[in-house]
C-alpha cells in the first residue's frame, strides 16, 4: 500500500506549507500517550504524565483515539469553520473517521453518521474491533455530539494550560524555520524534489509524473484538482501522516528531521546478517579490524568470496575500511550495528 501524490499539472504553487499549533498539540499528546514509540521525549512524557492533574490524565485516556493511529482531523487547518462552529453532522462525520481508525479508507462513509443508522451500525462496529477507549468515545459521539464537542475542546483548553504553552514557545521558531525550508525547496527545486525529501521511502514515477509514499494505507492525492496542505512537526517524528478526508484538503504533516533509513534499507541490513558465513566474518571484524587475507583464511574462504561479503556489509554501512601503508583493514561498524534496532523501529513507524 502506498500515498501516491499525482504531480501532473501540479506546480509550487498548489502547495501551502504552514505552521500549526493545533497539528503539534496532537502530535505531542501522542508522544504522551504513546511515548514508547518517541525515545526522544520519553522522559518527558512520562514526567508530565506524573505531575499533570487528575483530570488531564483522564481526559488523555478518553481522547486518545483523536491522536493515536489516524489522527482526529480537527486539528488540522482547512476546516469548512472552526472546531467550536462546525455544523453537528459534519462534526461527527470527522470525529467517527478517528474513532473508527481509518475505515474511511476501506469505502466507508459517515456523512450522515448521527440519522443513518446503518452508518451508525458501521461506526460501531469498527470501533468495537479497536482497543478502548475507539468503542467508548463512538458512543459518546452518537449519543451527544454536542456534548462531546464540548468536553474535547475543553480538554485541549487545558492541554495549553498543563503543558502546550510553554512547549509550543520553543518549538514554533524550529518550525517555522521547516516551514522556510520547504517554502524553498519547493520554489527552487519544485515539488518533485520537495515531497521526495519528507520520506527515504519515496519514489518518483513517470507517466504521469507522481511520487509515491511507502504507507500502511492507500490514498491517491491530485494537487492539480485539490491544494495540499505540508505542516511540519517536531514532536511527530518519526511519523509521516497524509490526512485525506472527504470534501477537504489533504495534509501531509512530516517531521523537521526525516529519518535517514527507510524499511527497504533496514530490512537489508537485518538480511544481510542472517547468512552464517557473514556473522562469522562479522564475529571476527567485531573484535578488530582484519585484511581480506586474513579473513579468508580464518574463514576457509576464497579471497573473492569474502570481497563480495564485506562489499555487500560496506554498501549496507555496517563495515568501516581502515588503510594503513599497502593494506586495507575492514572492521565492523558497531554504532551501526546498535542502531539496527532503533532503525526497524523508525522505519516501521514512518
């Protein structure tokens, strides 16, 4: 599955890069829900989880399905009005998205969500399958949409209160310098250049020109017909999201800081050391660095054989070579190794 971006007709001027503060509270009260995920603000994230008030905390557990997998389009720009003035229907239209996880994407439809009561049934059923709290707050939504309304935007009142004030104060200027870079790239290098730097999984694809994001889900975006909105994030990193709802703009909201592996790369690293005869010679390089001499000798090997093992490990970024005189000496590459972990981890979640 993939996000395709059709770029046929499309130029710079049918994207908008903005900075959105409501677009980082949601990615921050995802980094508290799910800190695990976001190694680098862990240990914030669990700090504020003990200090906050109780009913911060009860509000993170009940509103969570608005930040988790999907993301609650609420708190994206291009809204037909704002949150508080969104007519009831369509209020819940885009909130059963979200407590629903995404099942817009499979055909489903919840435009009529509070009178049709098959697209109640759908709604339902879709959350049922979620972990709680997808269920509870579905149900929350058909029973009073209003209310809902009510306590969601009284909870993100106090998410500015607890914490998002202060920390939106240090990270708008690192966004908005994102934003200016992307502004650039796309005037200067155009948008091929542009979308292709938000993620090491893209690709570009001719007839008809379109970039192509490697996702767990499907969409087919057109610029040309629809404006898109970029949003930059930090504390969403190392998630890629691509918002596509019915009847609005899409939006794509990237980290400031792509990661620099994506699944192809990460999954060949893991493969590479899966081949017995190449963990031995990387048993060997661990301990110190070795000429292929050396090592095919150790190893009962041909000297072509262990080029084309320790080849095969430097295109990967897991050898380092040392030249001392006349001979070259190959080591392995124990930070890269320690990252492998972390690096799967990154690119499964991008």
């Amino acid at each position: 599955m993939s996000v395709v971006i059709v770029l046929e007709g499309a130029g710079p001027d049918r994207f908008t890069v903005a900075v959105s503060p409501l677009a980082e509270l949601a990615a921050s009260l995802h980094v508290l829900t799910e800190h695990a995920h976001h190694a680098e603000h862990a240990s914030w994230a669990q700090e504020l989880a003990r200090s906050a008030p109780p009913s911060f905390r009860a509000g993170l557990r009940r509103f969570a399905p608005l930040w988790t997998a999907l993301r609650w389009r609420g708190f994206y720009p291009g809204l037909d009005a704002p949150l508080a003035s969104l007519s009831p229907a369509r209020f819940a239209e885009l909130t059963s998205y979200a407590c629903a996880s995404g099942y817009h994407s499979r055909g489903f439809d919840f435009d009529r969500v509070l009178h049709d009561p098959a697209q109640a049934r759908v709604l339902r059923r879709a959350a049922s399958a979620l972990p709680e709290p997808h269920s509870s707050l579905a149900e929350d939504l058909l029973r009073d949409p209003e209310r809902l309304r009510t306590d969601v935007l009284g909870f993100l009142d106090l998410c500015r209160r607890v914490f998002f004030d202060e920390l939106w104060a240090g990270t708008e200027p690192v966004l908005s310098r994102a934003s200016h870079r992307m502004r650039r790239r796309l005037a200067d290098e155009g948008p091929t250049a542009a979308l292709l730097s938000l993620s090491p999984s893209g690709v570009c694809l001719d007839g008809p020109a379109r970039v192509v994001l490697d996702k767990v889900h499907h969409v087919v975006i057109n610029p040309a017909r629809t404006p898109v909105l970029l949003i930059p994030t930090r504390y969403g990193a190392p998630h890629l999201l691509v918002k596509d709802e019915p009847g609005l703009p899409p939006v794509v909201h990237y980290p400031v800081d792509t990661p620099e592996i994506g699944v192809t790369l990460a999954r060949s690293r893991m493969l590479a050391l899966t081949d017995p005869r190449r963990v031995r010679l990387c048993r060997l390089i661990a301990r110190q660095a070795m000429t292929t001499a050396d090592l095919a000798d150790r190893l009962s090997m041909t000297r072509p054989q262990v080029s084309r093992h320790l080849r095969t490990l430097r295109g990967l970024g897991l050898v380092r070579v040392e030249r001392n005189g006349r001979y070259v000496h190959y080591g392995l590459d124990l930070a890269a190794v320690e990252r492998i972990g972390r690096e799967v981890a990154t690119a499964l979640q991008y």
